[in-house]
C-alpha cells in the first residue's frame, strides 16, 4: 500500500544501481522506521573496533568490501549494529558469495553517505523499521558475488584458463582440472584492473551455505572482555567531560546559573548557556555533576507549567471525534453497522514511552575552526552530518560522524537531538569533549512514543458475525515531523499501519487517521515497532472482543476471517498446536493468542498468565512462531523475538511516561521500571521454513507481545484491557 | 593522593574522595568496560568486583576501593577463557552489549558462592542487572552452561 509506493518513489530518486533498485521494489516491503540502524566504525570479528575506512586496500569493487595483499577480507556495514544481530547477518550475505571465512573478516561501520549506503527500503542511510536484512539481501550477496568473479576472472587470466573451470572457495580460487590455487590475497592487483561486471549470478538457495544455518554472532567477544566501544567509551587526548540540564519544563528557558559556585567546584572549567539548557564542562564527569548542584540553574518554566497527561488525554479525545484523512475506505461501514443488529465500541489508549537504552544519550565532539568530529552511535550518519553541517555551517569534508556500535536503539537513536545539542555546546569548548546525558535527562527528555487514542467500532448480525469495522486513529505523526514528504492525501503511512491493512477480512471498512500534536515542546519519534505496535494492539484487542461477544473461540474467529492470509492463517494455526491452544488451565489462569502481520514478517503469539486476586499479572509462558520469510540467521530470529517479547512486557506491564506541570514525572528506572530477570515468562520460539523474501524480525516481536497479554488476562478474568500500560482496575 | 589497585595494576591519583569509583574507572584510568547505566545502583551497568565482592561502582566512592583489589571486566581473564565469558559467546548472550560486563561480574560472584545454581538463585543474584535487549533467558543458559563447565575442572 501507501507505504510501498512512497518508498518505491523515493528509490526512484536514489541513483541506486538497477539490479537492485528492481530486486528491492520485489520485496513485500511495509516498512515502517521503528528499530535499527547503521554507521560508521570497525568491528573485526574478534571483537575490535577501529575507525571507518582506516585502510586503503587494492581491492575494493564496491563499497560494502575491501581485500588486501595479504588477503585480509573488510566488510563495511551499511547498518549499525545496536543488538538486532546485522553485524553478523550482514557479512553472512557479502560472505556467502565470496566464498570466505566469516570468522576471519573485519567488519567496519560505514562512514556517513546516504546515497552509498542508502537503505533502498527507506532513501536514506538508516538503520530502521526492521529493514536490515530487507534492504541488503540482494545488494550484498551482489556485492560479495561481483568481487568473486573478478578475482576468479583475475586467476583464469593468470592460468591462461577458462573461467568457468575455476571456483572459488574459502579465499582461494581453485582451477578445477588441474588444482591450480591462488589465493585472493595474491590475485587483488590483478583484480582491481578489471571491469567491474554488471551481471553475476547469485546462488540459488539450495546452494547457500551460511545463509539459513545458524551462525554465532561475531561480535560477542568485544561485549564479554570491556573492549567493544559505544560512542560513550570514546576517549581522546585531552578530552573534556560535560553534563547537560536541560529546562524541565517543555518549552522552557534558562533564566541564570550561578557561574562562580559552579567554577568554584575542583575540576570544573566552564559553564556553557544554550537558551533552553546549560552545560557544565569539567575535567571529569563527576565534577561537572557536582558543578552542576553547585550552578543552580534557574528555569523561565515557559507556556506549559499546567500541562497534564489529562490535560494531553483530553485533546486527543477531543480530537477523535472529528472525522479525519480517510486511509481505508471498502463498502459502507457506516451504513452497515447503522443496519447491523447490535453495535460493538471500544476506545484503546497507548501512553507516551521512554526508549530508556541502557547506554544514555552522549555524544563526543571536537570542534577546530575548520572541522568538526563527532563520536557517537547512531541509526542515521547521514541525516547526522548533515544535521552538524547545518548548525556548524561547514561543508560535508569538515564533518566527519563516527560511528559507534549502539547500547540500543529501539527508535532512540534515530534522532540526532542530541548530537546537535552536543554540538552546539563543543563549539564554545576548547578541545573535544563528551556531552553525556544523566539517565535522569535521558528519560525527562526523550523524545517519546506517541500517546495514542483509538476509536474503534464493529456492526454486529443476527448471528453474531461481525459485518463492518470502522476505526478512527488519533495521535502525533512523527512522520510530520521527520519527513513531511512521506505523507500522502493527509494520511501519516506509519500511523495507520497495521489498521488500514489490517490482515482480516471485512467486506464494509473504514479507517480514518487525525493527527493531534502534543503540546509545543513534547517531541515523539519513533519506538520498536512504531505504527504496527500501535495497530497490533487495537486490532488484536478489538478482534478478540468480537470473538468474545460472538462466544467464539478467538483462534477460530481470526482464522475465519484470514481466508485471503495463509501465512498469517498458518502462524496462527502452528502457534495454537505447539502451545496446546484450548487446554483447560487453573483457576486465575488465562491465554491469549494475536498476530502481528507486518515488516515482511508473520508472527502468532500465545501468552499464558496468572492473575491473582489482588490484580497482580503474572505473564508466565509465551510460544511464539515466526514466519519471516529466508531466515539468514536463524538464532538470530529467536534471540529478537526473545528481546521484543520481554521489551514489549515492560512495556504492557509499567511503561508510561505521565507529564504534571509541564514535566516529566518519572526519573530513572525505579520509576520507569523495565522486566528484570526474575520476572521473565518462559519463551519458546518456532520458526517456520520458509522460501519467501526475507522479512524484517526487529520490532514485531513486541508488537504482537502486547495484545497476546491482555488478551489473556481476559481469558483469566473477563476483564478486558483497553489502556495501557496494564491496571486491573482500569480494566472493562 | 589516592592509591588504588585495579585487575592487579597499582595506580596514584589526585581526586576528591567523593568520586564514585566508576568515574575513576572510565574517566582517570580508561577502562571504558565498566558502564554508565543509571548512576544510583538500579541498573547493575557498573558492577565491578572489590576483594572478590560485587559492587555498584556508581555510588560507590573511590576510598572505599582504596588499598583493596578492584576487578573490572577488563580483569575477568586476559584471553575471554573465564568460563562466564566462553558460556556468553556459545549462548550468544549480549545483544547491544552495553549491559553485560555487568552481568557477568555479578554471575562471576554468584558462581564463586553457588557453584551449581538453580533457575531461583539466578533470578535472585540477578535481579539487579538490567538488561533492555531481554537477553535473560540466555543469560541464565550461559550461568547453568558456565557452572558445568566449571564442575568439569573448567575454572581458572
């Protein structure tokens, strides 16, 4: 739908090589922005980082590879690793065609260059929407089998052989009749003097001997010994440490701070003013903290000191009652549930949330009068450097963005708030320094998942089929603000994700979308799993109620009305049977069941919880199947959907971010509280064989999380969740 | 002056006694393994060792460390053979990664006290490690794997 036809558009823009701009456009692809990224660091496989494009071998066809005399092999990631898993899925593609030694390849970040490194998925270079493994399934194995035949190419000239009697096979190109072996390390000159072919066949699946075969991630060793780098551990001679107090008030401005206290403080140097914030550097991060106390800053609370999450609540019901952009329009819902025999209406409501990644908002920063150099990890180089060009007014040479590898995204990162802030301050400061965010401006000042309201409605028959659905979606658009050209006739294609193109069938169907912003100040962005998170929930609840008032199991309702999904049908059936769907449970016991369809992917859920008397949710098993197409790695697959379950459990369980006098109430996380390890369910992961295209893995694991909870806190209680985050006593 | 010694390295530093040890750690000696997470012992990012004993270097102060053995990540073993550090890779544990240096010195002490831990111990030595990935449930796999790697004569 929509959000194809935008991205197709704007690949059309990309110089992008043919052969991919044609494989990519065959993708099934609804991405939407939410979860990972890319940048610009080094990784080698045991775990070392280094800076982006530090060497300059003889070898390098394309921008994703570079072989040297000696045969070492680099690969530069167009993705940033932040957890999901690409730093080792990604060479897995390059390494497939090349026919290497996965485990003896450095990996790099990419430097920023949004038209190298472009997400042909998204027209940018990002890391986002759970695209990764979408958007370079092609491009990579083409880059990694483009390189194989130039230096198979290279061998057949050196023998004076035929071509195609030469193979190539773990960094060696072998002569078939005769046994004649170079290696490639031997052959790179000779290589970089040929044409670089347009046309390479790539592997059928049959012959793939890493892709589909679980491999270990060939970061770890760096996370298990301190030596993995996060733009937080960037260290440079005489560097300088700041902390950063933003207004705490949305929309506020700094009045004063008292300067002499906080130079007076041991190590403090200087006290940076921006108009809405104040920057204490320091020779360490402890004493800027204290200089901080001492500074005292004083706040013009600005236009929003009465500003409630009622207040916030209120507006977008308001809102909602008037009509909006029409996403969806089949039939005459109206008309049909006006004729319909009983009418069924629910309103859900999803709070604003905090990323809360375990690595805080830094950003390291050298301003010279000449250039600028930023050390930070994040999900958009480009959209960064271009950022700094804009507030430094240097040219794209003077600034250079390196990448770190992220301590999570999950949307956070896709926002360079804070490398602009980080900015602004290093220019008044001499030599590099490292703007670090306390956890407590990290969660006040996030940049929040959209409190969202959704109206929802179903006509009922005679029989208690439900005959029409019309759905009514309020809350900001990020997209509004992030890229305005991506929205199309008034309709925000992410915020009516998985709700204009809900999987179930429904003859008569209306979906309308209004946008209501939040008050000046509260900035939304996205959040793992963006508008299919959103959607998920509303659908899936409100399915499940009409299967409730149809008296009908609700595994049965949703595969009556998925006629036209068989991939959803089919994840839903393989859920229902490994999980003993309909299997009598204690007292105080529930399941429930949802599906997400969404990035390319399918995923069933069935949570099993226990509700006590007191109100208390105990999530106890979760059984998830994933259907995403070509798994390239597939613990991979298990290990997000792992990660997306027990983030959306944090979520569902506490996650809110409530607003009283124009602040942020919650602080750190004792009151932004995240699942701990003694409160995980028990998880089990199925992965279904698939030979479709690759789908994204990312971010549906949480959105399918959160409807399966509380749709089994219905079956436990005949309660139903219409608001999140979950309190038994809100419940209907 | 403050003397401290760290992964068995005598260091001499000038800085307020208040410091919490995990600013020193990052700040004045470089070992960026330890982790910023949280700042008030809620999240378990910085754990470190002190005489064996786990502690959140982030409201600890540095004069508590001074003249004791510190251990940080970076100490754990020269060559990833400490068998939390092999059970992590053959699990796959880290994700993002940013948690887990903490994750593993405070299974390291868990393990020192319970060689063979259950499911309960677990949750009970690890509840103060946050981890935002969900990593948990490889995280316990990779303790039950490293307790039988270390019953096998597999400790160092």
């Amino acid at each position: 739908m929509s959000t194809l036809e935008m991205k197709s558009r704007m690949i059309e823009n990309q110089d992008a090589v043919s052969f991919t701009r044609r494989a990519f456009l065959k993708l099934t692809a609804t991405a939407a922005i939410g979860g990972g990224l890319m940048l610009g660091f080094g990784l080698p496989a045991r775990g070392e980082v280094r800076d982006s494009l530090t060497t300059n071998a003889p070898f390098a066809p394309n921008a994703f590879l570079r072989i040297d005399r000696a045969g070492k092999v680099t690969f530069v990631m167009p993705m940033i690793e932040m957890g999901q898993g690409t730093y080792t899925s990604l060479p897995m593609l390059i390494a497939e065609e090349l026919e290497v030694d996965i485990d003896k390849v450095v990996i790099e970040h990419s430097p920023p260059d949004d038209k190298v490194y472009v997400n042909r998925l998204i027209g940018v270079q990002m890391t986002g929407g759970s695209t990764a493994i979408r958007a370079t399934y092609v491009p990579l194995r083409h880059a990694g089998a483009t390189a194989r035949v130039m230096l198979v190419t290279a061998a057949a000239k050196r023998w004076n052989v035929d071509p195609s009697r030469c193979h190539a096979k773990n960094g060696v190109v072998v002569h078939g009749p005769t046994g004649g072996r170079l290696d490639y390390g031997s052959l790179v000159d000779d290589a970089a003097k040929l044409p670089v072919p347009d046309n390479v066949t790539l592997k059928a699946s049959a012959e793939f001997k890493l892709i589909g075969t679980p491999h270990r991630r060939l970061d770890t060793a760096g996370k298990v010994d301190g030596s993995a780098k996060f733009g937080i551990d960037s260290r440079l001679p005489g560097m300088k440490f700041a902390v950063v107090a933003i207004s705490p008030t949305f929309g506020g401005k700094l009045v004063s701070v008292d300067e002499a206290k906080a130079k007076a403080m041991k190590g403090v140097s200087q006290v940076v003013r921006l108009d809405d914030a104040v920057a204490i550097v320091a020779v360490h991060t402890w004493a800027a903290k204290q200089g901080l106390v001492a500074a005292a800053p004083q706040w013009d609370p600005g236009p929003n000191t009465t500003v409630s999450t009622a207040d916030i609540i209120a507006q977008l019901a308001a809102a909602s009652e008037k009509a909006g952009a029409v996403a969806r329009h089949d039939g005459d819902a109206a008309g049909a549930i006006a004729r319909a025999t009983r009418k069924v209406d629910a309103v859900y409501q999803q709070p604003f949330l905090a990323h809360a990644t375990m690595e805080p908002m830094n950003c390291t920063v050298h301003v010279t009068k000449d250039s600028c150099d930023v050390w930070v990890g994040t999900q958009v180089p480009g959209l960064t450097q271009a950022a700094v060009m804009k507030v430094t007014g240097m040219e794209r040479e003077q600034v250079r963005i390196h990448n770190h590898l992220l301590g999570g995204g999950f949307g956070r990162r896709l926002e360079y708030d804070g490398t602009v802030r980080a900015v602004r301050i290093a220019q008044r400061v001499e030599g590099p320094v490292q703007v670090i965010w306390t956890r407590e401006e990290d969660i006040q000042h996030d940049m929040y998942r959209p409190y969202y309201y959704d109206r929802i409605s179903a006509g009922i028959d005679a029989k208690g089929k439900a005959v029409a659905w019309s759905h009514r979606i309020t809350g900001s658009s990020i997209i509004a603000r992030y890229n305005p050209a991506w929205i199309k006739d008034g309709i925000d294609p992410d915020a009516v994700e998985n709700s204009a193109n809900l999987p179930y069938a429904f003859k008569d169907i209306h979906v309308e979308w209004v946008a209501q912003e939040p008050p000046t100040g509260i900035q939304t962005s996205w959040w793992r799993g963006v508008g299919i998170t959103r959607g998920t929930f509303v659908v899936e609840s409100f399915i499940d109620e009409l299967a409730a008032n149809a008296k009908q199991d609700p595994l049965a309702y949703r595969l009556a009305l998925l006629d036209k999904n068989p991939r959803a049908k089919s994840v839903l059936q393989i859920v229902a049977k490994r999980s003993g769907w309909g299997k009598k449970l204690p007292a105080g016991n529930g399941r429930g069941i949802a599906l997400c369809t969404g990035f390319g992917s399918f995923i069933a859920q069935v949570v099993q919880v226990t509700v006590d008397a007191k109100g208390a949710v105990k999530p106890t098993h979760v059984w998830c199947v994933v259907d995403c197409g070509i798994a390239v790695n597939p613990d991979t697959i298990s290990a997000q959907m792992e990660s997306g379950i027990i983030f959306g459990l944090s979520a569902a369980l506490y996650g809110e971010i409530t607003i009283k006098d124009g602040r942020v109430e919650q602080t750190n996380f004792g009151d932004y509280r995240v699942l701990r390890i003694n409160e995980i369910p028990q998880i089990k992961v199925h992965l279904v064989k698939s030979t479709e295209a690759p789908g994204g893995i990312g971010e549906p694991g949480t959105s399918c999380l959160m409807p399966a909870l509380t749709n089994a806190i219905y079956a436990a209680t005949g309660k139903r969740i219409r608001k999140l985050p979950i309190r038994m006593e809100e419940a209907v | 002056m403050i003397s401290l010694k760290v992964n068995g390295k005598e260091y001499e530093m000038e800085v307020s006694p208040d410091t919490p040890l995990l600013w020193v750690i990052r700040e004045n000696l470089g070992l960026t393994g330890t982790k910023y997470g949280c700042g008030m012992a809620q999240c378990g990012a910085c754990t470190v060792h002190i005489n064996g004993e786990a502690v959140r270097s982030c409201v600890t102060p540095v004069t508590r460390a001074a003249g004791q053995e510190v251990t940080t990540i970076e100490g754990l073993s020269p060559d990833l053979s400490h068998p939390l550090q092999r059970a992590w890779i053959a699990e796959d544990v880290p994700q993002c990664g940013y948690c887990q240096s903490g994750q593993i010195m405070a299974a390291a002490v868990l393990l020192r006290e319970k060689p063979r831990p259950t499911d309960e111990d677990i949750d009970r030595a690890m509840a103060g490690n946050l981890c935002r990935c969900g990593t948990y449930p490889r995280i316990r796999k990779a303790i039950h794997r490293a307790a039988r790697m270390m019953a096998k004569g597999g400790a160092k």
